[in-house]
C-alpha cells in the first residue's frame, strides 16, 4: 500500500516548520513501513509505503495528520 500526501502552504516558513516538525517520523519506523517527508517551496511532501497490514497503513496516516494539526495549530497560535 502506498499514500502519497501534500499540503500547501501560504508561505515557505510555514512550509519549512510543518516539515520539520513531522520529519522525525522518517527514522522511527517498525519493519515493513516508510515514512519519507520533504519540503519543495511553499510544499509538504509525504510518502508512505505499508507492506504490513491495512490498519498499521491507516494508523500511520492518522499519526502523520494528527502531527501536522499540531504543527499547524502552533504556527497559527504563534501568529495570533
């Protein structure tokens, strides 16, 4: 199974952040699953590939979307 996901961003440092603060995902990751994120201008680019289970494939994307909301909620609040 393989997701490929990307998030717009309004402006490069937001897009930097985002990338950043997901991007530890990329190393800690059980057998059998990729996590791999990068940034391209004002972009977030991430791949996942799953050769386990349907439910670590979903887990995974439920993780990487609940860190971005976080990234993102903290940029938003930094800027209020």
């Amino acid at each position: 199974m393989e997701a490929n996901i990307m998030l717009s961003y309004n402006t490069l440092r937001e897009a930097e952040a985002v990338a950043d603060a997901v991007s530890p995902d990329n190393v800690k990751v059980p057998e059998g699953l990729s996590v791999k994120t990068t940034r391209r201008g004002k972009k977030v680019f991430t791949n996942i590939e799953c050769e386990s289970k349907l439910q670590t494939f979903v887990a995974t994307i439920d993780d990487l979307l609940s860190a971005v909301s976080v990234a993102e909620r903290a940029l938003w609040a930094i800027k209020a």
